[in-house]
C-alpha cells in the first residue's frame, strides 16, 4: 500500500477537478524491473511527474543512463510525512533548481508493469507548474542536464529516440507525453 493515496491527493481533484485516467499497464525488461522494484523496497509505488511551462517551452531533465538524445518531463516521489504539493515542490527543486507553482492536475496512470509474471504496481500523477528561476539541477548524481524544449521536439524528435530505445518505460514516457499534450491541447507533430 502507498502512501500517495486518495487522501493525499484530494486537495489537488478540489483545487483542479478530477484528472483523465489513463491504463499504461505494460510487460518491462530486467532491467527496469530493477528500477521499479528498488522504489518499491521503501513502498513506493507512485510517482509525480510535473510538466513545467515558461513561454511556450517545457522543461526536460536527462539522466546518466538515458540513451543519446533522450529528455524527459522531471518527476519524482512524494515523501512520507509530506502534501502531494510539497514533495512536487521539493522534486522541482531537486531536478530543475526551478521554484514551480502548480497549475493543474490533467493526467493519472494507473499501471502494472510486470515481468516474468511479478507484477509491480504503479501510479503517475501528472501535474502542470509554472516555475520561477534559472535551471540548475541540485541532484547533480540522479541528474546529468535539465534544457527547455518545445512541445513539438518532446512529442516529436525526442518521443522518437524515446521509441526507439527499446525500453518499455521509455515508451512509457513517450506516450505519456503525446497523452499529456493531448489533453492540453498542444499541437503534436503530424
């Protein structure tokens, strides 16, 4: 059981109304499931992604692991002991260096990703921010560059070397994004 449970997000459905849900469930290598499981040993079964806007572009974060040209929208896990807007806050920070304010609350995953028949749990919540700041990951080991990309190079070019990474939670990504701007309105590459 997570700690991210519907008392902890009631203050978001109240202040931005109910988000769109979406089933992400999918089968994951060997490799991610290492990933997965490793937050699940501190109970951690979810996660905040926020999609930081600043004139037109969004904020991208690479990790040290991530294949060439690969960016993603930052998240992260709220704490124990914290509201949802706090450990997003704190995640922003950690990530991006930026000072957000969160705007909306569109989009919820609700998954199971499995492999070799172990299921593993997992809840996105997807959150909108504005943010105040230069960009400067504080968590330089997690963290290798945080950039300012348009929506079309996120659901376009980068979705692509996302795809064709081979890894399902990268697709995962991708297809969060292309659902996430969706539900925007953003205009996706045709």
């Amino acid at each position: 059981m997570t700690h991210v449970d519907d008392r902890l997000v009631a203050p978001l459905i109240e202040r931005f109304g109910k988000p769109a849900e979406w089933d992400a469930s999918r089968e994951i290598g060997e490799r991610e499931r290492n990933t997965v499981a490793r937050s699940a040993q501190s109970q951690r079964r979810h996660d905040v992604t926020f999609a930081v806007e600043r004139e037109s572009l969004l904020t991208v974060i690479r990790k040290p692991s991530f294949p060439p040209g690969a960016w993603r929208i930052p998240s992260g896990g709220i704490a124990r002991g914290e509201t949802f807007e706090e450990g997003a806050h704190r995640e922003a920070l950690e990530e991006t260096g930026l000072d957000i304010e969160l705007t909306g609350y569109p989009l919820v995953a609700r998954s199971v990703f499995t492999h070799g028949g172990e299921r593993l749990p997992w809840v996105t919540h997807v959150v909108t921010a504005r943010g105040d700041g230069d960009l400067a990951p504080r968590d330089r080991e997690e963290i290798e560059d945080a950039s300012w990309i348009s929506w079309e190079e996120l659901t376009g070019p980068v979705a692509e070397r996302l795809r064709a990474s081979g890894g399902a939670l990268f697709a995962y990504r991708a297809e969060l994004h292309d659902r996430l701007a969706a539900l925007l309105g953003v205009s996706r590459p045709s």
